[in-house]
C-alpha cells in the first residue's frame, strides 16, 4: 500500500507500508514502515532527507498502524528530533508580529536550526500554530563548544564509594538501580569541535541528551536577531522580548513521554514516567530521591535543589525526634510544676487580686483565672528546653557542615567542579547586552564587551536602596498597627471574658484575655503577611531588573537578597515583638508606659503571669502553620482544580487525538525563578524551626512532616503540572548558603535571649538555688508578685465600674514585677533580687552563646567541607584526563607525520577508519 500526505508546500511524505503475513507461532503479521522525507534542495528539486526503516510492535489493529502517531518528539520523518516547540496565534496586530517571526525564523535558519510548522487546522483550538525546532549535529558541536559542555571520552574505571555500609537494612528505602543511576560513569573533558574524534560518540543521535539539546537550543534562541538583515537595533534581540510582545504565545522544550504511561516509540527515554512512578508518587514518601535522574531529565539546578531539600528532610528528622523527646518530658512533669499548682491553688491563687491589665476597660482580677494557661506554658517552658535550645544550635551547624559534603560529592559527580568560572564568563544576560549600549575591552578575553557605567551604577543603586527601606517601612508600620490593635481590643476582651453578667463564664474559663487577643492578632497579622508578599515579590522582581545584572547568577543573588530580606522582616517581626518587647517596658501602677506617650490611652502589653512565651508559642504556631497551609493548597489544589476544569473543557484527549505539543502547551509554564520560590519557603521554615524554636520544641516535627509532603508535591507538580524546563547548570544552592549560615548564627542569640528573657527559668532557677526551701519551688510565685496600694492608682489607671467583692477583702493588688512595696524607704524601686535575676540572665547568655559557637566551630573545624574520597577521586580523575590528552595528542601528531609520507593516496573512509581504530587503541 502506498499513501502520500501533503504536510508543508516544501515538504511531503511518503509511506510506503508493506505488510507481509507470515505464519509464526509468536503471534501475528510484522508491519514494516518506510518513511522517506522529500523536501526542496533550493534548486527548484526534491532531496531525500533521511530514510528509516521501523517495525512496528505487533498488538497494534490494523486502523492504528495507519493511522500518524503525533504523540512523539520527532519531526514528521520519525529521525529529526524535536528539540524546542514555539507556539503563535493569529491576531489584531498580526502583521507586525508576522514580520518579526519572518525575521526571526530566517535568522535561526541561518544559524542552522531545521523548522517545521504545524498549521492551525491540525491544532485542536484551530487557532494555534507550532514551530517545531530540531538542531542538527553542526549546530549542536559549534554550541557545545562555545560553551564548553563537558561530554564523555572514555568510561569511568574509578569503584563507587559505599555510602550506605549496611545496605541490607537500607533496601527498602532504595529505589531500582537503573533508576538511580540511569547512565554510567564516564570520565568528562568540555566538547572541543576540532577533537571529535576524542570523545565517545557512538551515535551523534543520542550523544548529547535532550536536557544539553534544549539547553543549547535556548542558548540560541534567547540571543538569535528579529530585525531585518543590514539593521542594527540591539533591543530587537531574543525569545523573551517575542514572548513579552506576544509575538509567540510560548516556548518550551518537550517532555519526552505522558506521565502515566511510557511512550510508544521505542526510541524515546520515557523517563517522565520513571520519574513519576518511582518519585512523584506519594506512595514512595519513604523512598530515597532519583536525583541522578532528576539531573539527567531537568539539569543540574533543580537536581541540587531536590539534593538539597531531602537532605534537609533527612536531618530535621533528628531535631524532631529531640524536640518531641523534650515535650514529652514537659508532659511527664505535668504534676511536678509547683508554681502551676499555687496559681491553681484557690487557697493561694484564688487569694491573689491583681492590678487592671489595662486602664479604665479592664477590672481587678484574680491570680487562678490564669490557671490553664499556666499549665500550657509549662510544657513548652520547662528545663528540657534549655538543653534543646542548645542541642538545635549544635544541631544548625551539623546541618550546614553535612550538607556542604553532600554537596562536594555533588559538584564531583555532576561534572559541576569548574562550572561557576564558566558560567561568569559565559552566560550573560541577554537583557544586559540589549540595554547596555557602552562596549569596553576585556582585560581577561581581549574582547568588547557591555558595561553599565559606573555613575548609572550608583544612582541605580540609590534608588534600590531607598525602595527597599521604604517597603521595610512599610512592613514595620504594619506590624505597629497589630500592636495597637493588640493594646485596643486587649481591653474589650477583658471586659467581656471578665463580665459575670454575660453568659460566657464558662467561654472565659479556658480563654483569657491574653490568650484571645494573642490568637486574633496572630490571625490578622498572617493575613498582612499574605497581602505583603503578594507586592514584595513583584517589587523585589522591579528593583532588580532596574539595578540590571550582567549574569543570570548575579540577578539570582540579588534577588534572593532582597526578597529574603523583605521576607524576613514580614514573617519574623510580630515574633521578634513578642519575644525581646512585650512586657518588657510596662512600667507599675502609678507609672505605666504608653505606646505613643503619657497623652496615649494605649498602655504597653503586660505578660501572663506564667510568662510571655505561650504567647510568643501561640504566635509561631499560627504563622507557621498557616504558611505551611496556604503553601500546599498553592502547590497542591490548585493544580488540581485546573486539571479537573481543563477535564470538563476536554482538553485531555487520548494521544492520537491530541499531539504532543499541544499536551504540553496546556501545562503550567516554569519560569526562570521558579525554584527561587522553592528555596525561599523552605529558607522561611528552616527561620521558624531555628529563630524560636526555643518557644515551640514540636516545630521541626511539624516541618518535618510538611517537607516529607513538599518533596512528593513538588515532584508531583515537575512531573504532571509544568512543561519541561530548559536545562540549566547550578554548582550549589548559591546565595542561600549565606543566608543560611547567618540565620543559624543568629539563632544562637535569638534562643539565648528567649531563655533568658521571656522564658521564666532564669527567675525559677535563681529562686530555686536562693531562696528555696529544701530545693523546692515552694512560693515562687507568691515571690515572683511585687505588691501595690490600691488607693495610690491614679484614677486613669482604675476601672470604670469599681467590684466591690476586693474593696473589703484587702488594700492592695499584685503586678509581675520585683519592686519594694508600700512602706520601703525605696517604695516601687526594683529590689536587689531584680538585679541578682538580671546578672543572672545576662550571664546566661553569655555562657550559652560562647558554649554553642565554641561546639560550632569545633564541629566545623573536624568536619571537612569535601570528603577525603571526593578529594582523592577529583585527583586521580584530573592525573586521568591530562594522560588521555596527551597520548590523544601524540598520536594525532603521528598520524599527521605518516600522512606526509604516503605516496599513494587512500580513500577518505579508509584513512578516517584508521584514524579511529588508531586512535582507540590509544584510548
């Protein structure tokens, strides 16, 4: 049977199927395909491109045999592969756009870039065209080159260390080992065009994977000329700005199969669907990564970050189990907590009236209706929190130093060792070169080059600066307006929780006035948070696309920067307030302290009797976990429900019905700083588990559990939800690191001055080894209570609606505060146990801090940034590949010098199988 197809005006294909019947037990007839390409030769004739001969699986009916397979990555002749797809409309302003993609198209055809159009009618929309780009092996050397990819020349004889000694217990964490290692381990040398025949290119076909082909693809897109030959207009210049003007509606590399089922053609990896069968699958949470094939499919970058995120997942395990260990111990001790029961106690706390939280709204109170709370503090606030607020510090740098091994181990065996240097060198930002107008020579490659001007500089820099104060501005007066809002609605609640004439006693019971002004300030806080990030990520994105870095890692690094910075601020200032101001400048009755000064009606917060750090446990509860929240509902449902209206719109159709561009061309679009928000999450929760965890021992327990679930989304989300990224390189987790390092030397203050000041063991402790009896507890909070006359407050102090249940009962009330009472020669001055309590926490901090960065240090100096067998391996790979040059070189020279001596000429297939037979004798 023979069909013909027209599919272009230069272009038709011819099938030429021939089915023979033979009579075999295996099961029915063998179909063979040839599929031959005609195209115009550009002398007015017809060239054939390229011949293949296929069979075809059998099980197929006789109607699929027939029937074009568009589900696949090649071109219409089933051997060019499709390398990038570029996607386009037809609009209002179609003319302009028209020009530019004729311009454009006929500079990336000049570079040596092969296309192919799929017209709108074969589109599912009927309005949608596809240029489908295959570079040839010319284009792909000539690129290679430029940017010196490394490629294989020979294979690794170098044993792989046992990282896991006892593997029998780790099986069934392991995944399958072509999984794991999808490829084996060649030694690498950066491609050089004129030495080909150095390397190991057994087929030019497969020699360089599809993530290095669409990496190079992209490379020439985003720097390939729109304007008209004989031009010269820089802005006219790449992709992105044909993407921006909508020009093109998108461009993306293609996944190599669908998701849920490997791909028909035999030629295909189909390593999408190992990726989510043995990584995307939740099912596998317990499972180890497949980053060499995480690598492999989507390039180094995301690889490291995946790298990165279960290695943190791994060691949060440790620092949950400690965490949950100290709670526990908080819960064991649950009967012991002397100072609970005498708040509880109506004998004692029953008979303590004290002084209004607030003025005129807040009434006197009595010590026991405290009592819950009291019992919540001190499972968090007891003396397991000490030991594991310095065991996280320790921890922190475990962590780091660990994590810098790992990622040694990394750089060595994805080839990433000399790949900073390059990628300065290399990969300048197109939006750079178009916007900066000024060449200079460079010193180093002799060249011309863009530079942005030193006086530019500078009054760019200005302006970031003073952007990036003023939103920070902006975030702390929001964080001034919680606080108001803490000070004006703290009395509401107090007059309604506190009113015996309301039916909510048995509300007021378990839910003070500190506790519910703490949980609806933390809830309208995290709200702020939300509508902040939502401009911080646009202003961080302006300010530094105006500041205009010259590489693609400068621009990272300046944005992780300043949006870290503005993210920081945003998440950690209410707990920053919490912590280290509330209650801390309150003053005493007759002479409280205002927010905005004595004329202010808004007295400054005091602290629960059983301390400041429920609060401040209630606090990061709410933010953390609502982020948390609101960060996989973002990553997970959303996702979902796109699929489902994209479902009822009928957009998933079976894959001879719907081509593989146009699956997906529906996809999600992963931008360039799609992994920037990645990190920054996890950045923002490894803050929370570090800053204060002091407050909240469960807090790597719960981030544990969330990252567990992140992996598995996020894989999820790569493997179903976005188009294929362009593959780009990355030797480490770039300025996180940094931001890392100094978060976790920050932690060591924030948890020594946590302890010290909002936490109540320094005073329990000076108590205990002071004025205790027989080492116990007994009356501390009766000494914890300072005493002041009721007939002394100032009228503005006083209640509007004055008890009469205290008037009888006693003269005095009760503050948190060590001050002389009435009567002293030194009446409301702080006595000298204030001062004892005060050293104490002062030297505290000291010993804890000097303790932990000493243990830091330590351990950072024993542990060694790159393993001993990395360091030995990276060696003998170096000794290896300088010997393989240089016998490749001296038998070149050889070659050349008995060329020279042949008098009788050979055919050029006979001297090039020479050459190679020679050559691999070398090698």
């Amino acid at each position: 049977m023979r069909r013909i197809t027209g599919k272009a005006k230069d272009e038709t294909l011819i099938e030429l199927q021939n089915a023979t019947e033979s009579q075999t037990a295996d099961g029915p007839a063998v179909l063979t395909a040839f599929r031959i390409n005609l195209h115009s030769d550009g002398n007015g004739g017809n060239g054939v491109d390229a011949l293949n001969v296929r069979e075809t699986l059998p099980g197929f009916t006789e109607t699929e045999k027939l029937q074009p397979n568009t589900d696949t990555v090649f071109f219409r002749d089933g051997v060019r592969r499709i390398d990038f797809v570029l996607s386009y409309v037809d609009d209002k302003d179609g003319e302009k756009k028209q020009e530019r993609r004729r311009e454009f198209e006929a500079n990336l055809e000049k570079i040596g870039l092969q296309l192919e159009t799929e017209d709108k009618s074969d589109s599912k929309d009927q309005k949608t065209y596809f240029l489908k780009i295959h570079a040839p092996w010319d284009v792909l050397t000539t690129y290679a080159d430029v940017l010196k990819i490394k490629v294989p020349f020979k294979l690794s004889d170098i044993p792989h260390s046992q990282d896991v000694p006892l593997e029998w217990l780790s099986h069934p964490f392991r995944l399958p080992e072509h999984i794991m290692r999808p490829q084996p381990d060649y030694f690498t040398y950066p491609f050089d065009k004129a030495k080909t025949d150095f390397f190991l290119i057994t087929d030019k076909d497969t020699f360089f994977p599809p993530s290095t082909r669409n990496r190079i693809v992209y490379y020439i897109l985003a720097r390939c000329p729109y304007y008209k030959e004989g031009r010269r207009e820089r802005e006219k210049t790449g992709i992105k700005r044909l993407l921006s003007n909508g020009t093109y509606t998108a461009a993306f590399p293609l996944h190599d199969c669908r998701y849920w089922k490997r791909a028909r053609n035999a030629e295909c990896e189909s390593e999408r669907y190992n990726l989510y069968k043995h990584w995307a699958s939740f099912l596998c949470f317990y499972k180890e990564q497949p980053l060499n094939l995480i690598r492999k499919y989507y390039g180094e970058k995301i690889g490291i970050y995946f790298a990165w995120l279960g290695f943190y997942t791994e060691m949060l395990f440790f620092a949950a189990v400690m965490g949950l260990i100290c709670f526990t111990y908080g819960v064991l001790s649950y009967d012991d907590n002397v100072s609970s029961k005498e708040i509880c106690d109506p004998d004692i706390g029953g008979n303590i009236v004290m002084c209004p939280l607030c003025d005129r709204k807040c009434p006197f109170w009595k010590l026991n209706s405290t009592c819950l709370s009291s019992w919540q503090s001190h499972l968090f606030d007891n003396e397991g929190t000490v030991f594991f607020a310095i065991f996280m510090g320790i921890w922190v740098t475990l962590f780091l130093e660990f994590w810098k091994r790992r990622q040694a181990r990394l750089e060595y065996e994805w080839d990433l060792v000399d790949f900073e240097e390059e990628q300065q060198q290399l990969q300048i930002r197109p939006e750079f070169e178009i916007r900066c107008t000024n060449r200079r020579l460079n010193k180093i490659t002799k060249e011309m080059e863009p530079y942005l001007p030193v006086t530019s500089k500078c009054a760019r820099f200005c302006l970031s600066a003073a952007t990036v104060i003023f939103w920070i501005s902006l975030i702390v007066a929001c964080i001034i307006g919680v606080i108001a809002y803490r000070l004006a609605v703290y009395a509401a609640f107090a007059s309604i929780i506190k009113d015996p004439l309301r039916n909510i006693q048995l509300v007021g019971r378990f839910i003070t006035p500190q506790l519910a002004t703490s949980v609806t300030a933390s809830c309208i806080n995290f709200v702020i948070i939300m509508i902040l990030n939502f401009f911080y990520e646009r202003v961080a994105i302006w300010i530094t696309d105006m500041e205009i870095p010259k590489t693609h890692l400068e621009y990272e690094n300046r944005l992780t920067m300043k949006m870290f910075l503005f993210q920081f601020v945003n998440y950690y200032s209410s707990c920053f307030y919490v912590a280290f101001f509330k209650g801390k400048f309150v003053g005493y009755p007759g002479k409280y302290s205002y927010m905005f000064g004595d004329r202010s009606s808004l007295r400054n917060e005091e602290c629960d009797p059983g301390g400041c750090l429920i609060e401040l446990t209630t606090q990061l509860v709410i933010v953390m976990s609502g982020k948390q929240l609101w960060g996989n509902i973002q990553e997970a449902l959303l996702p979902l429900m796109r699929n489902w209206w994209n479902s009822r719109k009928g957009r998933h159709r079976p894959e001879n019905h719907y081509s593989r561009w146009e699956q997906d061309h529906v996809l999600l679009n992963f931008t360039q700083l799609g992994l920037f928000y990645e990190y920054l999450e996890m950045v923002i929760q490894f803050g929370f588990i570090t800053l204060f965890v002091a407050s909240f021992p469960l807090a790597p327990l719960l981030a544990l559990f969330n990252n567990i679930l992140e992996i598995r989304v996020d894989a999820w989300k790569f493997t179903t939800q976005f188009r294929r990224p362009v593959a780009s390189k990355a030797r480490n987790i770039g300025a996180w690191l940094e931001i890392l390092n100094t978060v976790a030397i920050v932690s060591v203050v924030t948890n020594a001055f946590i302890m010290a000041f909002t936490s109540d063991m320094i005073p329990r402790l000076v108590f205990l080894y002071t004025n205790g009896q027989n080492s116990s507890m007994s009356g501390y909070v009766n000494n914890s209570l300072s005493i002041y006359n009721i007939s002394q407050i100032p009228e503005r102090n006083m209640p509007e609606e004055k008890d009469n249940w205290f008037i009888n009962s006693t003269d005095t009330c009760r503050y948190r505060d060590y001050r002389n009472p009435p009567g002293h020669t030194k009446q409301y001055s702080h006595t000298m146990q204030f001062w004892h309590i005060l050293a104490a926490k002062m030297a505290f901090i000291i010993i804890m801090e000097h303790v932990v960065f000493m243990v830091k240090f330590f351990v950072a100096w024993m542990i060694p940034d790159v393993p001993s067998d990395v360091k030995a391996r990276f060696k003998r790979e170096r000794y290896l590949i300088q010997e393989y040059l240089h016998n490749y070189e001296v038998e070149r020279v050889k070659l050349q010098l008995s060329a020279s001596f042949i008098t009788e000429p050979q055919s050029e297939m006979s001297s090039m199988t020479d050459k190679h037979e020679v050559l691999s004798e070398c090698l």
